[in-house]
C-alpha cells in the first residue's frame, strides 16, 4: 500500500488546484481522477469561463473572488500561459432585479469599478445588444474570462513539476477512513494517506455514500453553443461577457467571439437532472440545446444569432441554495469536502484550491467559508 499525505479524489478544476497549493508546501501528494484532465466529461470544459468580482449571488463572494483573480494572476506569471481576458462582464436585467441590486451593493462595499447604464446607453454603446426599454445593466470594467482549459493544464504542470504525482484515468471505488486517516482503493490499487479531500464534481454523491453521507447534490445537463456573429459588433477587444436576468426568470450567460469563433452563449436556469455516467452527451438531442439560446440570441443579440457553429454538454453540480460546500466531513475530520459549486464555481477554483489545502495542512483557512458550511442542510 502506498503512502501519501494527502489524497485528492477528483482532479478537476479544484482538486488540481489544491494539488499545486499542496505539492509548492511539500506536502506528499496524491491525485486521482477518473479521466485525464483537462478533460470534456465535467464541468470545466468548453475554453473559457466568465470571472466577475461584485457579485449578484452574494457580497460575501467579493473577497473569495478578489482572492481567486489575484491566484490567476500569479499563476499566469509562474506558467507563462495568458488565463485572463479583461473584456469586462456585462450584467442586464429588469429594474428591480435582486441580482442586479446585489451586485450594485456589492460594488459599494467593496468599492469596485462599476458603471450602471440606462438600457438606451447599453444599446448605443454596444449595437449588437437590443436592451428593452424597462431593463438597465451593470458593466464590470475590471472583469472577463478565464480560459478554463488552460487553467487546469497550467495547475496541472506545475503540480507536478512541484512534486505531485498524478494519476489519470484511475477511477475510485470506495473510500475508508482508516483511524485518523484514509485509505482509497481503486480497480487495480490501495492508496493510504493521513487527509483526503473529496472534489469529484458530480460524482461526490456516489463517493460520499461510501462514507454514510447523503448531501442535496443534484447533477444537472447543462449545454454551450457557439453561433456565427458579426466580428465587428461581437469581437473580444469590442464587446464583453455578459449575464442576461429576464423578466421570466430565465437566465442566459456569455461571451464575446474569441479568435472568430463566434459569441458563446449557455441558459443557467433549468436543466434535466442526471446519472453522469449515463449522460446524453451529444448536443442537440434535446430541442432545448439550440432552441433557448437561439431564441435568446433573436430577441437580445440578433447579429448573434447566426449559423451554429459547435455546440457542448457538461454538467452542473447544484445545491439547493446554489452556494457551495466547502467543509470538513462531520464524522472524519481528516476529509475535507469540496462539491456542489451549481454553475458559478469554476472562477473560484485557485481560491478554493488555497483555501482547501488551508483545512487539510492547517486545520482552518485564512479564508471565510462560513456560508459554505455543511451546518446549513
């Protein structure tokens, strides 16, 4: 049986940046993931990811992702990869949207860049947006994209080159705790460590039920599509990345066109809840895939709503207050859980990798995790 310090179930977006944070301490450690990261079967695929600093799910995010863009930053110099692009983040709703209002709190306490806008300035300012008249919208100047992708591979080599060992397509079939530690068998091997950390996205539920805990994690289809766009209106150094709160609840995200690729754009609300291991995972077998955004893009963006040009499935992994859980198991304090980051998460990830390695060597992090507590179900 080989030995570790640490174990990270899941090497995705937070598991392989808890793995960098570990291995630069000189922590022993393990990473075990099913596929081979980056990979298309999670959630961190599709190139690119918005990251936003006032933020409309809660200002007790804004620190977390202040943090997180600092991390980014660090890990663009150490790699020498560009992971950012300061498009800005567009955010468009009704008058009276929570969202909208949150993220203009947000701003003032935090004393972030922000300019709110008249539907008629939106319109005007970019002509590819069609803003009605009884919506307004919020532009963070100092926000954009993280190309995701690239995020993983950049944790990953330097994980490695620090001194972790990675194992790819090694799925986990049980974990046991084992006194004051752990032991992680897979289909060929046993692997022992004192602390693990459970980050398997939306295969925690099954990983968790091995260790007696049940947690209200739903994994959920999601789906991305590219369309053909007007380079001029919808280019990168033109247009941002946007959140769109209508009037029916809905909820739309998306990007400007990156290398002409066209504008990428995904529905956030809604999705068919899933078996990962038994996804449709091939677009457009739901009429739904094309058909809500198409339809946005009409209404909203109509030079947008051209030819498709790709289109992807993932996976969100919810919880019902759509906050994350980041904790220790209540009965095995040497587990820390990591899940349930419901379609906003990836942005957080070199915050929550930080953050995590914090409660595996430390016993505490230097960050604030109250709300994602698992206390609260």
């Amino acid at each position: 049986m080989e030995n570790y310090e640490v174990i990270i179930v899941g090497a995705g977006s937070m598991g392989m940046a808890a793995g960098y944070f570990l291995a630069k301490q000189g922590v022993r450690t393990l990473l075990l993931d099913t596929y081979d990261p980056p990979h298309t079967m999670g959630s961190h695929h599709g190139d690119t990811r918005i990251i936003r600093h006032a933020y409309g799910e809660g200002k007790q995010y804004v620190p977390l992702a202040l943090r997180a863009q600092q991390l980014w930053q660090e890990l663009e110099a150490v790699s020498g990869t560009k992971l950012f692009e300061q498009t800005g983040v567009l955010s468009a709703g009704p008058l009276k949207d929570s969202f909208l209002q949150e993220i203009r709190e947000s701003a003032e306490t935090y004393s972030l860049p922000l300019e709110v806008l008249r539907a008629s300035e939106v319109n005007e300012r970019w002509p590819g947006i069609s803003l009605p008249d009884h919506y307004y919208a919020c532009l963070e100047t100092s926000s954009g994209v993280l190309y995701s992708e690239k995020c993983i591979s950049a944790y990953r080599e330097q994980a490695i080159a620090a001194g972790a060992t990675l194992l790819p397509h090694t799925p986990v079939t049980a974990i046991q705790p084992d006194g004051d530690g752990v032991i992680v068998h897979t289909e060929a091997h046993t692997y022992r460590a004192g602390k693990l950390l459970l980050s398997a996205g939306a295969w925690n539920p099954a990983l968790l039920a091995s260790l007696d805990l049940s947690l209200p994690l739903s994994p959920t289809r999601k789906t991305v599509a590219w369309f053909g766009s007007e380079e001029d209106l919808y280019r990168a150094d033109k247009f941002p990345a946007f959140i769109f709160k209508l009037a029916d609840e809905t909820s739309y995200y998306g990007f400007p066109s990156i290398d002409q690729e066209g504008v990428k754009i995904g529905r956030h609300d809604g999705g068919v809840e899933i078996d990962p291991d038994r996804l449709e995972r091939t677009f457009g077998a739901l009429l739904s895939d094309e058909g809500d955004v198409r339809s946005f893009l009409e209404t909203y963006m109509p030079q947008a709503a051209g030819a498709l040009r790709q289109g992807r499935v993932c996976i969100y992994t919810m919880t019902p207050d759509e906050h994350f859980i980041i904790d220790r198991h209540p009965e095995y304090s040497q587990i820390v859980i990591a899940a349930g980051f419901s379609g906003h998460g990836f942005k957080f990830a070199s915050a929550v990798g930080e953050a995590a390695s914090e409660l595996l060597t430390q016993g505490k992090s230097t960050h604030d995790l109250s709300m994602f507590s698992l206390q609260r179900f």
